[in-house]
C-alpha cells in the first residue's frame, strides 16, 4: 500500500510540474500586433502607423530597394539591418500610449511614426 501512495504522490508532483512549464504570463500570450511597412526609394510606406497600447508590436519591414537599410529607433529601442530586396523582422515590446519615431540609420531623411493609443 505506502508503494501505491508513494507512486500516486509521484505522479501527482510529475504533473503539476508538467503543467507549471506550461504556464505563461498575460504578457506572454498577447498576440503582438502586426505591422507592415515598405521601404522603396529611400523612404518608408506608410510613414504614419498606430497600433493599441500595452500590447506587443511586430514590423514587418519589406525593403524593395537594391541596397541595405537599417530600421532603428531610439524611443522604441530597436535596430535591424534590412538587406536589399529582402523582409526583416523587428519585434517591439507592449508600449504605452504615445509617439514613437523610426528611421533609416543609412538614411536619416527617411522617416516615420509609430502613434500607441
């Protein structure tokens, strides 16, 4: 009999355990919202974006150009160099509500707007 409830305890940790690796924050399981922007002449399409607050942000930038490009931010704390005629992926963590700017570090006339509400 203590082997049975030994083996059943056994089980139960084995579980519990199996289900806590598992668990994910709310901020975790958010889907991030998608935004697509293009890069083409030097310049970002569109150049003005908004996305909801406290919910993570993915770009997906699409660079039509035939030279590298690189999407950074200061405000929203990200860099990634697009190469020519290529798509990059730039994932941005849930922000609040304001006025984030973007730009081409290659090509500082090249900018945009990111607007949180």
């Amino acid at each position: 009999m203590a082997t049975l409830d030994g083996m059943i305890r056994k089980a139960t940790m084995v579980a519990v355990c199996g289900l806590a690796m598992f668990a994910v924050s709310p901020s975790q399981a958010q889907q991030a919202t998608e935004i697509h922007l293009t890069y083409s002449k030097g310049q970002f399409q569109p150049t003005e974006v908004r996305a909801p607050a406290d919910k993570p942000i993915t770009f997906r930038v699409k660079n039509l150009d035939g030279k590298a490009m690189e999407f950074e931010s200061k405000s929203l704390r990200v860099e990634k160099v697009v190469a020519a005629n290529s798509e990059g992926i730039v994932n941005v963590r849930a922000l609040k509500p304001g006025r984030y700017e973007f730009y081409d570090d290659f090509n500082e006339k090249a900018r945009g707007a990111l607007t949180v509400q």
